[in-house]
C-alpha cells in the first residue's frame, strides 16, 4: 500500500513541479513530467529512509516527494538539454 501511495503522491508531485519549473528549457511533456514526479517521490523516500528521516515503512511526504520531483526534473532538463546540443543530425 505504500507503494501506491507513493506514486500518487508522485504524480500529484510532478504535476506541481511541473509548475514551479517551466520553460522551454525542459523538453518533458505531461506524461514524462508525471512519471519523473513519481521517480522523485521514490529517490526522496529512498534518501529520506537512508538519512533517518523515515522509517521503514514510511515514504516521503507531500513537500519531500515536490522536492525529489523538482530535483529529477532539474537533472532530466540538464542531461536532455546536453544531448541535444551533442548530437548531429
């Protein structure tokens, strides 16, 4: 049950992290956005629990999951930013 919590949390995540980072910069559409929202929702549970800020059978809450989202769409925006620069057509 955690895990379906965690990706609905995630997906709430990414829509809002959608909003706080957008721009033509990102070249992620609705449904990559949503899905790198639920990547960040499981990298901040799997951080969280790794410093000690949840417990075993806790995920991330809602900011911690904005956070996670917001940190992985940062990172995809930079790495698809450089490979479309780098490639030749």
């Amino acid at each position: 049950m955690e895990i379906l919590w965690t990706i609905v949390i995630g997906f709430l995540a990414g829509v809002i992290a959608k909003f706080i980072m957008p721009g033509d910069k990102e070249p992620a559409g609705f449904i990559l956005t949503t899905i790198l929202g639920i990547v960040g929702a499981f990298v901040a549970t799997f951080i969280g629990q790794a410093v000690g800020w949840y417990g075993p059978n806790q995920g991330a809450g809602f900011i911690g999951a904005i956070v996670g989202a917001v940190i992985v769409l940062a990172i995809y925006g930079f790495i698809a930013s450089r490979s479309s620069r780098t490639s030749t057509y």
